[in-house]
C-alpha cells in the first residue's frame, strides 16, 4: 500500500503485528531498514520508530471532523544519513516529499473507499 502513494518506497512488508522491513530509493541510493510500530489504533493514530539503518521515529494522528472529513497530520524525526540525504533535507527536499506523501494519501484513501484488508489491531494502548 504505502509505495502506492510514499515517493521512493519501494516496498514494505508487515513481518508480525508490531514489526515493519522497509526498502527505499533515496536519490538513487536504495535503503533498507526495519521498524517497530510502538503504538497503533485503528483510525486514531499510529506512531513508529526504526530499530536499524536511518534513524527515525514519527506518529500519524487522524482527527475525525465529521461524517465525511478527516484531518491527517504527520510529525517525523528524521536523522538523513550520508551526504546526498544531508543535502536533501538542507535544501528542503525531504520536507517536500512528506507534503507530496501526504497529498498522495488523501487522493489515494479518498478514492479506495474502503480499508485496505490490512491488520488493524491495537498496540500500546493502556488496559484499563
């Protein structure tokens, strides 16, 4: 799902419930790495951090404004690696194509319709 709309990512696949193996093309240079998904719940929020490779954490949250609107946000840590990554994110590079992702994402959830099949259970949330 996520190369359907995220500008370099190749490819991703969901090893077990909490777990993500990750393969990007950055400027040619193509990166590999695995990531934890450390808190999920289904159309609220889910938040992330890489355990190996670029060093990164982020959470995407959904705020429900009514029947038919959502707002999407997305914050990211992001620590580029090498000198082509380094010279992207100065130049503002990286920034643009999290906008471009998120356009992409609107577009492609707002045509889908419906859910993607994909596990959407919980993780992290307190018991009460």
């Amino acid at each position: 799902m996520f190369p359907q709309f995220m500008e370099g990512v190749r490819e991703v696949r969901q090893l077990d419930d909490t777990h993500t193996h990750w393969v990007l093309d950055i400027a040619g240079q193509q990166r590999e790495f695995d990531a934890t998904i450390s808190e999920q719940h289904p159309d609220e929020r889910v938040a992330w951090h890489s355990d190996a490779g670029p060093d990164h954490a982020g959470v995407i949250t959904f705020h429900r404004l009514d029947d038919t609107h959502t707002r999407v946000t997305a914050q990211m840590d992001v620590d580029p690696e090498g000198f082509v990554e380094n010279v992207a994110d100065k130049l503002g590079i990286l920034s643009h194509r999290v906008k471009g992702d998120m356009r992409r994402f609107k577009d492609y959830i707002e045509t889908r319709g419906t859910e993607s099949g994909g596990w959407r259970g919980d993780v992290g949330r307190p018991t009460p």
